[in-house]
C-alpha cells in the first residue's frame, strides 16, 4: 500500500513531467509565431489591480509605454483598490503625460477580482492583458503575445516571468531596449536567508511543463498572473472573491473549447521573493485559489477528458491535494510499523518524513550565512504546507480577495 501511495507522489512532479518531456523530445518544436505588423495588430487593454503600490508601478508604466505595440492601439488601465501611499498620485501623473494611462479608483476594497472586472468593462480593446503592478514588460511582449494568440487562433496566451534583482544593474539596462530574441539578463544572487533561487528553480520547472503542454496539445495548465492575454470575446467576469483568477480566466477559455497556449519569448520580469513568510502567505493564498478552482473546473475531467482532463489531473489536482496524499503515506508506513509487518517502502516513507521535517525546520535556525543545502527541500515542504493551509482557510469559506501586497524591492 504504502508503495503505491508513493507512486502517486511521484506523478505529478517525476512521472508527469518526464513523460512530458519525453514526448516534447519526439515532436516537431513549435517555432515561434510570426509577429505581426503593425496595421495587424488589434486594440489592446491592459488591466492592472494595484494596492499601494508605489514602490514598483513606476517601473511597469514605463516598460508598457516602451513597447514596440502600435501606441495608438494601446490602452492602460490601473485600478486602484484605494491605495493609501502615493500610488494613485503617480499614475495620474502619467495619466496626465500620457492619456493612454487610466487611473479608475474603487470605492470600496474589492480584491483583485472585482478590480479586474470593473477594468475590463471599462475597455473595450479586442484583446485584454493581465498584470500586476510589480511587472517590467520587455519591450516585444505584447506583441508577442499578440501575434501569438491571433496567428494560432488560440483564446489565452501566457507569457514567462523570470525573476530579477532590483539591483542588477545589467537586466535593468536590458529592460530599457531588450531586442527581440535577445538571451536573458542575468540576475544577482538573491539576498542571504531569501528562497529566491528555489523560487527561480520551481518558476523555471513550471514553465518548461506549461510549453510542453502547449506545444503538444493547445492546453496549458494556467498562465502567469503578471502576463496573459485573452481575447475579449472569450472573457467571462471573474466570480467575486476568487483568487488565482489568471487559472479561472484560462481554464474557463478551456471549457468553451479554444486553446490555451504559452509562449517562453513573450518575457516579463519580476522582483525576487526576499522573506520566506511573506512567500509563505502568498502561496496560501495561491493554495486558496486553487481549490476554489477545483471546485468550479473539477468536470472537466469528465467532460474533457483527453487531453484537458488527464492534463489537469496530473499537472494540477495531484499537487493540490499532495499533502493530503502525503499525510496518508505517513499514516500507512506509521501503522505498518507498528503492526510489525513494515515493507522497505515503509522505512523509505519514514526516511522522507524524516528528511522533509529537519529540512523545513531548516529554513528557521540554519545560520543565514552559511549555504544550507536542505533548503530546497524545506522550500519543498512549506510549499505544501501553504497547500494545507489554504484548503483550511477555502473549506472555513472565502468572503473576500483583497491583499496586501509583498515588500517591493524598488
């Protein structure tokens, strides 16, 4: 028993991803869509919720208005969730240099949803782009995203978020006119005591598997929330209180039988993560999210079960519900033991226990400026930790999707 269990825990981060990646290997490489010229290009929307954001909404306004897209069919949007710093002072000072820039206040804290919402009845551009305020959009983004959508008749198309230092120096003169095609700007090396390699490393992982998806079968299980693109006619309003709504937004095009593509050129950059807790606290409310999207997407399995189904099954369900999986292993192997009949699968479950708790324990005590070689591991188990906590807070009930944001580093 206790060895099928594991199995199981192997799938979706092993099993899954190698054969995934063993399928890519066979199959033709998708080339990268032709970009459109400029009388091609659609109006475009971009939607940004923000909440005292004025450590980092500079940066995104500048990026988006240095794009290579038509600038006469490009619309910014900011919604402010009543902002209390100089957030909304500085993206009127934009507005006022640039009518493009649009500042909408709410009137009351809604979350990121209801801002989402609100923004894109306010446009009307045939495709609408998602970010958030802590993005740099490379200049070629949004063209990409566009020329991909279009050219492959797809309804989402996500792009990739790499992680950058707000001291590297290099990635921001890169920023400033990244060619098209261009290798990345490199990072500095986190801070000591961040989780911004392991991070990296799980961002990394993730894209690779969401191209794999794409390339094969026109499916990829969710997009970035800091970079996506959704034809207007295919948006259905976000149900209030939703985190995750990037998952809602794809999955929901998925449904309705068009294709959710990710393209790894289309490039936005993001601040590193920093403090652990604060990570922490936005994977629970991730975790959060994700099983209210399982409650709403969970048919699919029945009623697209090839290939968005068993795609969803394995990418998505099985990580969610791994802690619970994981808790059963330990009660398996626990009770074998004690029984006396334990199998070497059972002192294999226990050793990984084992190795799971000491290294999460790990990330609290292990001297900040030593290298500590559990940390990925650690960053592993709080990961699921959040995963725990999040479907405590989902099953207790969810009134309300406003946050605070995590520290900004610019």
């Amino acid at each position: 028993m206790t060895g099928l269990a594991l199995l199981l825990l192997a799938l979706p981060y092993v099993l899954f991803p190698l054969g995934m990646a063993l399928l890519a290997g066979f199959a033709r490489k998708q080339k990268p869509a032709p970009l459109l010229d400029d009388p091609d290009c659609p109006t475009m929307d971009v939607v940004v919720a923000a909440y005292n954001e004025e450590k980092v909404i500079n940066n995104l306004l500048n990026s988006l208005l240095k794009s290579d897209y038509p600038a006469e069919r490009l619309r910014i949007w900011v919604g402010s969730d009543l902002s209390s710093d100089q957030t909304d002072a500085l993206v009127q000072k934009w507005s006022a240099q640039d009518p493009r820039i649009q500042l909408v206040r709410m009137e009351q804290r809604t979350g990121k949803s209801g801002i989402i919402n609100r923004l894109v009845d306010l446009g009307n551009g045939h495709l609408v782009v998602g970010t958030d305020a802590n993005i740099v959009f490379a200049p070629d983004t949004l063209r990409r995203l566009a020329s991909t959508l279009l050219r492959r008749k797809a309804g989402v198309v996500g792009g990739r978020l790499v992680y950058r230092s707000a001291s590297d120096s290099e990635a921001n003169r890169a920023l400033e006119g990244l060619p098209a095609g261009a290798s990345l700007p490199r990072t500095t090396k986190p801070a000591d005591g961040s989780i911004a390699q392991e991070e990296q490393a799980y961002t990394a992982f993730e894209s690779r598997l969401k191209q794999s998806e794409s390339d094969l079968f026109g499916a990829a299980m969710g997009v970035e929330g800091g970079c996506y693109m959704v034809q207007r006619t295919l948006w259905k309003p976000i149900p209030p209180a939703t985190f995750m709504e990037d998952f809602f937004v794809s999955m929901q095009v998925l449904a309705a039988g068009w294709p959710v593509l990710w393209d790894g050129q289309a490039l936005a950059f993001e601040d590193v993560s920093t403090d652990p807790r604060e990570e922490f606290a936005r994977k629970t409310r991730i975790s959060l999210g994700n099983f209210q999207n399982l409650a709403r997407f969970w048919t699919l399995l029945l009623q697209k079960p090839v290939p968005v189904g068993v795609l969803f099954f394995l990418h998505k369900v099985l990580r969610w519900i791994f802690p619970l999986s994981a808790l059963f292993v330990l009660g398996s192997a626990g009770s074998s033991l004690i029984w006396g009949n334990s199998t070497a699968w059972d002192w294999v479950a226990l050793s990984g226990w084992a190795v799971a708790g000491v290294s999460f324990l790990s990330l609290f005590v292990w001297p900040s400026r030593v290298r500590n070689p559990l940390k990925p591991v650690g960053y592993f188990v709080a990961l699921n930790g959040a995963l725990l906590l999040g479907l405590y807070r989902y099953l207790r009930g969810v009134k309300s999707s406003v946050w605070t944001p995590t520290k900004r580093t610019t």
